[in-house]
C-alpha cells in the first residue's frame, strides 16, 4: 500500500515536471497558462495522495482551496490575455 | 491487505496514469488548443479516479463528502477555464497547427471584434431582421 503511494506520487512529480517543462518552453503565454492550471491540478492530485498516506483527512480541506485557487488562476489570466487586445 | 485496499491502490494507479497521459499530452500536442484538449479532459478523470480513492479509503461520510465536493467542483469550473482561456487564446492570434480544418468563430468574431460591443452589434442586427419582417 505505501509503496504503492510512494509510487504513485513519484510518478506524478514526474508528471509535474513534463508540465513544468511545457511552461518553461510554451512558444506562446496560452501555453505556459495552460501548464500552469495542469501543474496546480497535480498538487490538488499530490495533496489527495497524501492524505492517504498520513491519514489525516484534515489534509483533504487543502485541496478543495486548491482547486478553487487554479480556477480563479486560469480565468484571472485569461482575463488578463484578453485585455490586451481591446480598448 | 484487504479488498478495499486493493481497490484504492488501483484507483490511485490508474488516477496518476492519466495525470501523466495528459502531461505527456502537454508536451507532444502541437498546438496550444490541442494541448488544452489533451490536458483538461484526461487530468479531471486523473483527479476524479484519486478523489475517490480517497473517499474509499476513509468510507466516511465526511471523506466522501469532501471529496466528491472537489470532483463536482472540477468537473463544473475545468470546461469554464478551457473555454475561456482557449477564447483569449484565438482573440490574441496564437497561431493554430495547420493540420486544424474547421474555424467556425472567424466569421464571429474578427480582427476588430471588440467582446463588449457584440451584444450591440446582435441588438442592431436583431432590430433589421425585425424592420424586414415589418
């Protein structure tokens, strides 16, 4: 069972990463927004894990704050990339 | 090591599969609206099958609650953010792959399309349609 977790959350780090790597890189800001929302889904997945893990269900009230901050993110800066083409 | 243990162990397998589908998704997409369709359906499943392994593991009323709160949360809010973010993505002229056939906002929505006059622009045309019907 722990194992299990261990190695499911290496996998997600790893998974973090190739994320990262598209933000580092994105020819365009769409793309680097676009890994950014993806990389908070993955620490909503890694907190998720974690309470599994220790569990302490406490932990679980974190990702539901993480989830409502990687929407208000995304639609924040799609907000933002839109108000540079108008007015 | 139970039945119920076995159960979340492969929830948990299977969730962090499809987190790692839509990164790999990410990276090898070529376009940045076809790495929103890669990356948005696949991590709400990833999420959705570790959510509930969660709820499993706990079986109380409280675990599950928060958790398919988080899901139901996911599942309204991820369409949203796509829409909008692949909607100021083609305002700003990211430039699409050119393997993408169908663009069926060009005619809606033009260089000098400005978002807050639309609902003007429908109004005006809605009027003419009525003075022709007149």
């Amino acid at each position: 069972m722990t194992a299990a977790l261990d190695g499911a959350a290496l996998a997600l780090v790893l998974s973090k990463a190739l994320c990262l790597w598209r933000l580092f890189r994105g020819p365009s800001l769409p793309d680097r927004v676009v890994a950014l929302d993806q990389i908070s889904m993955h620490v909503v997945a890694l907190v998720a894990l974690y309470t599994i893990r220790t569990g302490q269900l406490v932990f679980l009230d974190a990702a539901v704050v993480a989830a409502l901050l990687s929407f208000l993110t995304t639609v924040a800066f799609a907000r933002y990339l839109e108000q540079g083409i108008e007015r | 090591m139970s039945a119920n243990d076995l159960l979340v162990m492969g929830l948990v397998v299977a969730g962090t599969f499809f987190m790692l589908v839509a990164a790999v998704g990410l990276n090898r997409m070529p376009d940045v609206y076809l790495r929103m369709h890669g990356a948005a359906k696949s991590t709400t499943l990833g999420i959705t099958a570790i959510l509930m392994a969660v709820g499993l593991h706990f079986g109380t009323s409280a675990a599950y609650t928060r958790a398919v709160l988080v899901v139901l949360f996911f599942f309204l809010t991820t369409p949203v953010g796509t829409h909008v973010l692949a909607r100021a993505a083609y305002l700003t002229g990211v430039p699409r792959w050119p393997g993408t056939v169908p663009d069926e906002m060009a005619d809606q929505v033009g260089p000098g399309h400005r978002p807050g006059g639309s609902r003007a622009g429908s109004a005006a045309a809605r009027a003419s349609g009525r003075e022709r019907r007149a």
